[in-house]
C-alpha cells in the first residue's frame, strides 16, 4: 500500500531510530511518531477502532487489531509501511501470540468470547471459539503456553482457558471492572487492573483453585501493564487518577508513582528502561515520562481517544 510522499519522507527521517506508534481509536489510524524530534510524521489509516497491536514472534510485523472493522493490520515496525490487511478476524479488541509461537488468541470484547488461530509464521486459521462471560478485555498467557487468561470486564471475572484442549478450566470473580493483566516470572501469580476501583488484585493461580491474596492500592482506575525490563517491576497506568504507579512483583508493593496526566492508558518502556510512553486518552497526546526525574518531559500530539502504543526499539517484556 502507498502512503504518498509525506509517509515516504517520514519514514526515511526515522530510518536512524525505529519510530514510536500510537493507535487512535476514534480516528481509525495510527500516529507514528519520530523518537528524534518527538513529533507525529505521519497518520497510518486502519480499520474501525483500532486498540491494541502486538508483535509478531519475528518481530518484522506489528500487528494492530480493528476491533469494529473485523481486520488486523499488520505493519513494518521499522519503516511504518502497511504489509498487509487480514480481513475475518471478529471483533479482534485484544491479542497475544503464545510463547511457543503457535497460537495468536484474540478476545472479542463486545461479543463475549475469545478466538485460537493457528499461526504457521504467516497465516491465520480459526481452530476455536471459546464462549466466555460478559466483555472478555485483556489476555495473558502463561511462559509455557499452557493456559491462556481473560479478564471479563463487565462480569468481574477473571477465566483461565487451557489452551491445549482450549476450554475453560476455571473462573473466579474479580474486583470491579478488571482490565489488563500481568504475570509474575514465575507464573505464580498474576495481576489484574481493577479499573472500577483504585487498586491492583493479585491472584494465586500456582494450585489447580485459583484465589484472591492481595490488593494493592495504586490509584482510581487502575487499567494497564507494562513491564519494565528488569523482571521484577511492573508499571500500571492509573486513568482517572492521572498517574502511574510501579509495583515490586515480589513484595506485591507500590515502590514509585509518576505524574501522567490526561487519562493513562497504554504503555511501552526504552531499553534503557528511563523512558516510559504512554498514551493519554483524554487528551489527544502521546507522553513521554522520565523515571529518574519523575516527570513528564514531552507532550506529542496524536489522534483522537490514543490507546496502545508501541515501538520495537522497547525494554523486555
């Protein structure tokens, strides 16, 4: 597909850096933006509402799900050029690959259920529909591909689904609203935003009944992980508070909070781990957060309600 000029010039100037992108779910594209001058280069057209992308295991496609167009789109993360469009992929809100790079899971938010498509490295087969409860939200999957989690936003549940016979194995009720999902190194526990409530619940699911241990107040609407690169730390972006909290996942503990104001939403960390992107969702701008200072030190302007953000030059996951 081609973008015109405009695209071609902004891709050529962030040729050096790998640029940042920002999905705008209102405007149906993406901002993609120059690490160099902090400054949206071009717009991206998708499909309808665009909310979450992921990385291919190969890392040479960043996949973005059109929840409202029933597509993904799938885009050349060094040089922001549209590969492809995979139509008949239903209601694709948000998506994992497996470890094990098999599997790409989808959970189809406004129409309850979550998908298993084969992954061959290049196409997309749908084996499965698993039937879940109301408003299936975020995914997580297990490092050894056995189970894949689902937070169930408008039933506050939170659904394992083994993905080997994928089927449910269990289902547990949650705070209000849980949103993203995050889990320990080990896999022994996992971390649901709450974002009806002011705080993040951790859950137990090492024996075969899952169970509630902890909540730790982070502020009013908890909402979504990244982590920061060291294995030990997660951030959770805190949308009606306006902040940003970093949790210890071995003491189950707030350690550090940044300012981010604007409604935080998605996030993606440097390899350095200094720099935290965030989208701002009510305000129509991407951030930049220092870290070290504590502060935000660049306001980028995007598109209309910004939502996942990402960029392949990232700390690990």
């Amino acid at each position: 597909m081609f973008f015109g000029w405009t695209v071609l010039a902004a891709v050529s100037s962030v040729a050096a850096a790998p640029p940042v992108f920002v999905l705008n779910s209102l405007d149906a594209d993406i901002s993609v933006i120059d690490p160099a001058t902090w400054t949206e280069s071009a717009r991206i057209p998708t499909g309808k509402e665009p909310h979450h992308m992921y990385l291919t295991p190969d890392e040479k496609s960043l996949v973005v799900a059109n929840a409202l167009a029933d597509t993904l789109t799938f885009v050349d993360p060094k040089t922001a050029q549209v590969q492809r469009t995979v139509r008949g992929i239903v209601d694709p809100y948000h998506l994992k690959f497996t470890p094990d790079m098999k599997w790409l899971i989808t959970a189809a938010n406004r129409l309850n259920h979550v998908d298993f498509y084969r992954w061959d490295g290049k196409d997309l087969t749908l084996v499965q529909r698993v039937a879940t409860s109301k408003t299936p939200s975020h995914l997580w999957v297990d490092s050894q591909s056995r189970t894949v989690y689902s937070t169930m936003q408008d039933s506050d549940e939170l659904v394992a689904i083994d993905i080997a016979t994928q089927k449910i194995k269990w289902r547990i009720k949650t705070g209000a609203m849980p949103a993203d999902i995050y889990g320990s190194p080990d896999d022994k526990f996992l971390f649901i935003g709450l974002t009806g409530s002011d705080s993040v619940e951790v859950f137990d699911v090492s024996e075969s009944t899952p169970k509630s241990v902890q909540r730790i107040k982070t502020g009013n609407g908890a909402h979504a992980f990244r982590g920061a690169g060291d294995k030990r730390h997660v951030y959770v972006s805190n949308r009606v508070a306006n902040t940003i909290s970093k949790i210890d996942m071995v003491k189950h503990q707030v350690v550090d909070t940044y300012p981010a104001p604007g409604g935080p939403d998605c996030m993606d960390v440097s390899t350095d781990g200094r720099w935290i992107y965030v989208s701002a969702r009510w305000a129509r701008k991407m951030l930049v957060i220092d870290t070290v200072e504590r502060k935000v030190v660049q306001k980028i302007n995007v598109g209309k309600s910004p939502h996942g953000v990402w960029t392949l030059q990232h700390a690990p996951h």
